[in-house]
C-alpha cells in the first residue's frame, strides 16, 4: 500500500525562480510520514507517549521537475526497508496526477526515551504496532 498526502505549496515556500525551495521537500516528507501514521492507525502522539520515537539518518533527494506556487501536488510514502532498529521510507513528490518531480528517501533508526534522564538512545527493535504499520505501507 502506498499512502498519498497532498499538499498545496504556499507562497513562502517558493524562492526566488518560482520554485518551492528545495529544503521544503523535507518537511513535506515529514508531514507525509505522520500522516501516513495516522493512515494505519498509529498516530504520532501515541507512538511518543509509548516512549518511542524516530530520528532521520540519512535523506537524499533527486529532482526530475519543479513543483510551483499552488501546483496540486501530493507526496506518496511507501515503506522500501525495515530492519532490526531502522527502515526505509520513500517518498514521491507528484506535481501532477502523473508528473514526478522530486524523489527521496528517508532512514529513520526507532530511538527510546530514558524515563529517569530524559536522554534518547537506540531502540533495541522496531516495537510490533510501528512495524505492523510499517508493513501497511
């Protein structure tokens, strides 16, 4: 299953030659990634609340084409790899309902929360709800 998140650029996302800058994609992959948890049924404040969360890695980003002002674009999200403690999600930025302009992909490693220091550090599996959501995509 592959899940499709649409979003209209905004006016102050576009730089200078028209375009959406190039550091938006992130964030959009970002916001495809907690909507797609929502999607499954795990959403992001629950994931948290269960001391759980996801740190990104590692992100690479192709253009094929420019995404502009108001274009109805959507990002979809399908996940390409799950590890022990990591996976792979990857993103298609559409500017169209069939033309491609940006790809990427994103590693995020599950990270769990110390309850006595507050610090993060690296989980020792993907938890069973995340990777049941994981495999929907």
């Amino acid at each position: 299953m592959t899940y499709s998140f649409p979003v209209v650029p905004r006016y102050a996302e576009v730089d200078q030659q028209g375009v959406v800058f190039n550091g938006h994609y992130l964030t959009w992959f970002d916001e495809a990634f907690t909507g797609f948890l929502d999607h499954v049924g795990l959403t992001y404040p629950d994931l948290i609340a269960s001391g759980v969360d996801v740190m990104v890695v590692h992100s690479e980003l192709d253009y094929g084409g420019s995404v502009r002002w108001r274009d109805d674009a959507r990002v979809e999200v399908a996940c390409e790899r799950q590890g022990t403690t990591s996976f792979t999600l990857g993103f298609t930025v559409y500017r169209s309902a069939e033309e491609v302009a940006v790809t990427g992909r994103n590693v995020y490693v599950v990270v769990v929360q110390d309850p006595e220091t507050k610090a993060w550090s690296k989980a020792p599996g993907i938890p069973e709800k995340l990777s049941a959501a994981l495999s929907a995509a």
